[in-house]
C-alpha cells in the first residue's frame, strides 16, 4: 500500500489507484477507506471523463476552473460525465470507491461513424444520475483492473463497445432505432448523413436529397425520423450546432463562426444555438476556451 507524509509527520495511505487500457480508452479505478484525501489534479484532455461510483460516499468537492461547482456525498452506481478540456480538481472527504473511463472525443466519433451515424457526438455532461448499465459495466471490469496484465483484450474491446454504444444513445442523443421498419436503407442512411455533413454550410433542397435516395421528399423524411430520430432538419441543426462548438474554441470571431456554419448572421446562430444548448455562444467560448474571456474582449 502506497503512504505518504502527513502534515503531522505521521505517514498515512494514499488512494489506491488500478488502471487499464484497451486501445485509447483509459479505465481506472480510484478508492479509499480514508475520510480527508488529499485533492488531485484531474489532467486536462482531449476527452470525455465518465466516473461511475461502486458505493456510496458522503463528501466531496469538486472545483472546475478555480469554481467550487459540487459540494456533497453521491449513491452507489451515480454517474458523472466532464469535459477534460477543463481543469477540474476534487478533494475527497469520505471514502470513496470509484471507476472513470477516459473517452477522447474521437473515439466517439469514430464509434458513431462506424456505426453509420455520422452525426458529430458530444456527451451531456451529466452528475450525481443513477444508471445501472455504467455500474454493471464497471463492476464487470474489476478483475481486469486488479490483473491488468492478465486482461483478455477481446473482452475489453466487447466492454467498451456496449459502454459507448450506452452512453452514446442515453447521452450523446444516437439514435438506434428497433424495428427496421420504415427507416432507410443502410446505403440510403449512409449517403443522406453524408450528403448533410457535407452541405452543412451550403444550400440545398431536401427533395434533392430524397431523389438522391431514390424516395419521394415526404417518405424520405419519414424514413428518416424513423432511422434518426429526428427530422432532415433538425439533424442539421444539431450538427450545425455542434460545429459551431468547435469553432468558438479557435481563433474565429463569432460572426465568421456563423458564416462557417452555414446561419444567415450572427443573430441568427445565436438564436439557434441558445434554443439547443441553453447557453449563447459568447457564454459558451467563455466557459470552454482558454483565455475566451480575453479574446472576447478584443471584440472577436
């Protein structure tokens, strides 16, 4: 067991820390009996962190950006989901029993491409919602995370799969609909997202896109909604939307972000983008992006 120095120069033990990787997802498993850990430092990454606790704990604050945004306990099988490109630190005041997967933002894309959704994939970052499907995940990653050079890789892979097809539908809005019936085609699913990914910023007429699919305009969207769970427009919207994201944490102003994206003017996108994510672009660079507040500052 790990010990370290406390201030009373009597030596105390650390949080037991168990890890293991399949491809470029990260699992890991943090706990300890303690009731006052030491805070740590969260590194900040291109990724997606999805804590799932294994028992109940009474206290913990977590700060992001400097901000105390939780102060309290969580319940057995809660679940949280942060963006790592924040810089989060949590300090432990219970014991605590907890598994994290570290999901980078192009895994999740990659799954939903692969699965013939090309919709750009973002997690709602979520705390303190109970969900039994991450806990018997993680439960069922135990001994692999306590013999991590004995872990059977397929089963790893198999894990992760059924983990990001989860959190994918729960939290990400994929949509994979049940009955077949009524829906597109896999080429026609394929070539719809393609063509809208691909016209996101462009004009188009949806009765193009239904000819392309060999359907009339009002079956094709139909189909649609029944392969998506959402209209041909509100699709675009969404995936405009997510775009947008992106653009507002590079060196772009607003206004250019707006253009990029395909919305009449800046008004407009903000309207848009405020009715999807309850925040207007402004507020968002300034909570995602580094030195946003500065650079809005100088008018961009």
């Amino acid at each position: 067991m790990d010990l370290h120095e406390g201030l009373n120069g009597s030596y105390r033990p650390s949080p037991i820390v168990k890890s293991v990787a399949s491809g470029d997802i990260i699992v890991t498993r943090t706990y300890s009996d303690r009731f006052d850990a030491d805070a740590a430092v969260i590194p900040r990454s291109e990724a997606f962190g999805v804590t799932v606790q294994l028992r109940d704990f009474y206290s913990q604050r977590m700060w992001r950006g400097g901000e105390l945004v939780h102060d309290g306990g969580g319940a057995k099988a809660s679940l949280a989901i942060t963006d790592l490109r924040d810089h989060w630190q949590c300090h432990s005041l219970s014991p605590f029993d907890n598994v994290r997967f570290q999901i980078p933002f192009a895994r999740l894309r990659a799954f939903a491409e692969e699965a013939g959704r090309s919709e750009f994939v973002a997690l709602s970052c979520v705390s303190g919602r109970i969900d039994p499907v991450m806990h018997g995940l993680a439960q069922a990653l135990l001994p692999s995370l306590d013999n991590p050079e004995q872990a059977n890789p397929l089963f790893l892979e198999q894990i992760n799969l059924a983990m990001l097809a989860h959190l994918s539908q729960t939290y990400g809005g994929l949509h994979f609909p049940m009955d077949k019936k009524g829906t597109l085609s896999p080429w026609q699913e394929k070539l719809a997202t393609e063509f809208l990914s691909t016209h996101f910023n462009k004009p188009f007429s949806i009765g193009d896109l239904a000819s392309r699919c060999e359907l009339s305009r009002s079956y094709f969207n139909k189909a649609f909604k029944e392969s998506f769970g959402r209209t041909p427009s509100r699709w675009l919207t969404e995936y405009r939307v997510a775009r947008v994201k992106e653009l507002l944490l590079q060196d772009l102003s607003i206004a250019e972000v707006a253009i990029n994206c395909g919305f009449a003017d800046q008004s407009h996108m903000t309207r848009v983008f405020t009715s999807l994510t309850g925040d207007t672009p402004a507020r968002f660079r300034r909570k995602n992006r580094p030195f946003g507040m500065a650079f809005d500052a100088l008018g961009r």
